[in-house]
C-alpha cells in the first residue's frame, strides 16, 4: 500500500474500487480509518453513494459519534465502527457495504461457504451477527475479519484499508460463488485443505495486497 496516501485519500480510494465491484450503487455503506491513538475515526458522509465520495465528502468523528472534522450527514450505521474498534485494537480499517451478493449471502442469514481455493481466507475467520442492531456487531466479531449480519449486508476488517477493502470485494466474489452453486449441492472444500490454502493465498501469494494494488489501479483509470 502507498504509505504517503492520507487517510481520506485511502478512503476515497476504497469507496470508489468498492463501487466498480459492485458494492455500492446506492445510497448506504460506509468505510472507515481509526484515527492513530485517539478514540476517533474517519468515515464517508451517508448522502453520496461510494462511487461518488471525494476528499470533502469524508468526517472525522469520536467514538461518542461527535463530528471532529466536517458537517455533513453521517450514517446512523456508524454506531457500530466504535464497537468494533475497542474490542479489536488490531484493527484500523472497516468496510460496510449492501452489494448484491454479500446481501444475498446475509438473505440466507449464515455464514459464506468455502467452496473455493479464495474462500479459505474465510475458512475460521466470518462471525454471523445474531441480528442488524449496532450493539450486537462489536462483541460478535472476536478474532474474525468478516461480519455476515443476517438480512442486512457483510462487514469486513482489516490491519489497514487495502487488507479490509480487498478482503471485502472477495467475500462478494465468493458469495457470489456460493449463491450460484447453492442449488446443485455443490461440496465444500475438505476440511483438512484448508488452512495450507489459506496461507498459500494470503501469506505467500499476498493475494489481499495484490487485489489492493488492482483496486487502486481500476479508480486510477477511471480518472
């Protein structure tokens, strides 16, 4: 990831990467960077959809949902980020969206099934939120990096933006996946496959960084 990119400008990257995926063409979701050793954080205002959020179209606000920095309208979804935030101080970045295949995947209301070599990065590491209520989802996540809130959209999270962003546009692919085959029965990956698959694609392929890196590259030639 480029380190000399601010907070908004890594934002703005991933709201607008997020929107040529599919994740976002309407109003709702939201992306978020905690604010270095303060209990804080940046997000996107709620009335642009993502394809649309510019550097003025992001807030700075606390854990209390005080705006610090902006005045535009937030999202009443924020509520949650804090949640996740102090339960997880590993965590730096979190992705929100209602894309059309990781709602669908929260329409069955359970967890994505590992039914390909990329799902492994699933495979121990998704929480099924027992509801859409903001205060369920900080307390569910534990150790994972996905949230599936049943009926609602999926949640993603990250040690920065480019892992939580590009681990975000896979869960939709996978979910994708998932929903298309759910109705031929299709098998899962072995158990015992998965955790070798896992490494292979995340520590030795550094698929999340190199997906990142293509996200960035796809908002670039937009431009």
């Amino acid at each position: 990831m480029d380190n000399s990119l601010s907070p908004k400008e890594q934002i703005v990257i991933a709201c607008k990467a997020l929107a040529l995926y599919g994740c976002g063409s309407g109003i709702g979701g939201h992306v978020s960077i905690r604010v270095p050793n303060e209990e804080a954080f940046w997000i996107n205002v709620f009335d642009r959809t993502l394809a649309e959020i510019n550097n003025e179209d992001l807030l700075m606000i606390d854990f209390e949902g005080n705006i610090l920095e902006g005045d535009r309208e937030v999202s009443i979804g924020h509520e949650f980020h804090p949640g996740i935030y102090r339960a997880r101080e590993d965590i730096n970045s979190i992705v929100h969206t209602h894309g059309p295949w990781g709602t669908a995947l929260a329409g069955l209301a359970r967890p994505l099934k590992i039914r390909h070599n990329l799902a492994c990065l699933f495979h121990n590491n998704q929480a099924l939120s027992p509801d859409d209520s903001f205060s369920s989802i900080g307390p569910v996540i534990g150790d994972s990096d996905t949230v599936i809130i049943p009926w609602h959209g999926c949640i993603t999270v990250g040690t920065n933006i480019a892992r939580a962003a590009a681990l975000h546009v896979t869960l939709e692919d996978m979910a994708r996946l998932d929903i298309l085959l759910e109705p031929s029965g299709a098998p899962e990956l072995p158990l015992e496959w998965r955790d070798q698959l896992r490494d292979l694609v995340d520590d030795k392929a550094g698929y999340l960084e190199q997906t990142w890196e293509l996200m960035c590259r796809r908002v670039t030639a937009q431009k």
